[in-house]
C-alpha cells in the first residue's frame, strides 16, 4: 500500500465555502483501490472516516460537500451518507466510462435514487473520449438518458467532460438541457467557457487550475463571471499545487480558491461568499 504522506492543511479561509464535487466512497474505503491506483490507495490508507473528512474541511472554512456516484453502488452509498450527514448532498449517475452498464433498470434506479431530498445532482455524467471504456454510442445514449432524469426529477446535471468539449455542448443542445448544468473540473480553454457562459452553464474548477501548465484554465477563469463559478476537489484526485500526486481532500479547497480569487483580483473572502451562494442555487438550500 501506498505510504505517500497526506498534504498539511493550508490557512483557514476568512468566509465558509463548499466542494462541490468528492468522491467520498474512495476516500473511505468504500471502493477498495486497485493497485494501478496509488492516489486512491494513499488516501485510503489514512483510514478517514466521513466524520474525519467533515471535521478536517470544518477546520479550514470548507462547512459542506457534495459526495458524487460514477456506478450504481458508488451512487447508492452517496445517497445513504447523504441522508446520514446535513452538511452532505450526493449526486448519482453512472459516468461514461461505465456508459455500458446504464441498462433500462440501472437508470430507473438512478432516477429513483435522484429524487431522494438529500440529492441534489444527477451526476456525474457526460462524455470521456480520452478513455475508450466504453463506445462512444453508448456513452451518448447514457448521457442522453441522465439528461432526461435531471428534467424529470429537477436536479442539476453534473457533467463530466474529458476531451469531448464539442460533443458534449452539441448533445446538451440537441436534447435540450436541464434548468441547472454543471461542468465538474471545467478543464477547456476561455472559448468552451464563453460558450458555457453564453448557454448559462456553471462550471467547476478543481486543482488543475493551480498547476503551471494550465494557464489556459486560468484564461478561463478571467472569463469566467462569479455567479457562474464553482470550486471542487475530485478528491481524493486533483490536488492542487503544490501537493500534486498526493491525495486530495475538501480541506484542500482553499489552495484552489485562492489561485481562482488571485485571477480575478478579488477577495478570498468575498469569492468563498459568492460561490457558497451559487452552491445554493445549484444545489438548493442546506
């Protein structure tokens, strides 16, 4: 097992924000990491519990989370601890990458899971052509479907988008997307976010934003207006500088918060207040 330390906590910040996209399953155990992922088996060796999690975040002004499912059993647990925990709300999806097992039965338990009061997204779904775990067509069929669950049942729409930027914009728009959409770790340039903010969709930025090479992210950001702004761990992936390739965690949300206000010349404080109310408006009250 992995023996890789786990990142110090940075500053408190001066005002409460959220994450608004974990993996609260992987980060506990829940989903035992297989050995070609030493993130997860690092995190997982720390041996957190949801309440150490929550404690640890509390500690640096991170007060709530979103936990997101990728299958169903990740969607399932999310839901249970969702219900368990106030400062919690889950999302449930079957991701791309696991598109081929979004059967007619799977996807009307997912439906059934959404419209649980303590979940709030129906996500993470989308497209991953980075990866070819599974066919495009049947990623663009379970995409298509999750869609439909998010109208049907109200939620917002957590989607993610690997290397498929155009794909996904023309599917939401063909099918006609949801009242609420999320880009979950928004990672396209300034042009896919003025698109995004031309459709009004929120987008998510995660540790990426921090790394040196990602100044196209940044460029993004610039664009990017407030109240269409999230911020999000993927723990236990994507840490921010300069913790990369160890695990990452909601009590890590502030280093990305401050590169994000540090791009757009405003106070920590007054972004962590804008985003917390745009999580509101995304997620619906806490």
């Amino acid at each position: 097992m992995s023996t890789t330390k786990l990142p110090v906590p940075p500053e408190p910040l001066a005002a409460e924000v959220f994450d608004s996209h974990c993996h609260l399953d992987i980060m506990v155990g829940n989903r035992q990491a297989s050995s070609g992922d030493p993130v997860a088996q690092a995190a997982q060796a720390a041996q957190a519990s949801v309440e150490s999690i929550l404690d640890q975040a509390r500690s640096v002004g991170v007060t709530r989370l979103v936990t997101i499912g990728y299958d169903l059993p990740s969607s399932r647990w999310n839901a249970e601890v969702a219900e368990l925990h106030p400062d919690v709300y889950a999302g449930v999806a079957i991701h791309p990458n696991e598109a081929h097992a979004s059967t007619p039965e799977v996807l009307a338990e997912i439906e059934a899971l959404a419209r649980l009061p303590h979940v709030r997204a129906v996500g993470e779904t989308g497209l991953d052509y980075y990866r070819d775990w599974a066919s495009k067509d049947d990623q663009h069929a379970s995409f298509r479907a999750h869609i439909e669950i998010a109208k049907r049942t109200g939620k917002a729409l957590v989607i993610h988008d690997r290397e498929a930027h155009d794909d996904v914009l023309d599917v939401l728009a063909d099918q006609g997307a949801p009242d609420v959409v999320v880009f979950h770790s928004f990672s396209g340039d300034a042009e896919m976010a003025a698109r995004c903010v031309q459709a009004g969709y929120h987008m998510s930025f995660s540790g990426p934003v921090t790394y040196k090479n990602a100044g196209y992210l940044r460029e993004a950001v610039a664009l990017a207006p407030v109240e269409l702004m999230l911020v999000e761990t993927d723990a236990p992936y994507l840490p921010p500088t300069p913790h990369r390739g160890k695990p990452n965690a909601p009590y890590l949300i502030p280093l990305t918060l401050r590169c994000l206000a540090e791009v757009k010349g405003i106070d920590p404080g007054e972004l962590a207040t804008a985003i917390s109310a745009n999580g509101e408006a995304v997620f619906g009250t806490w």
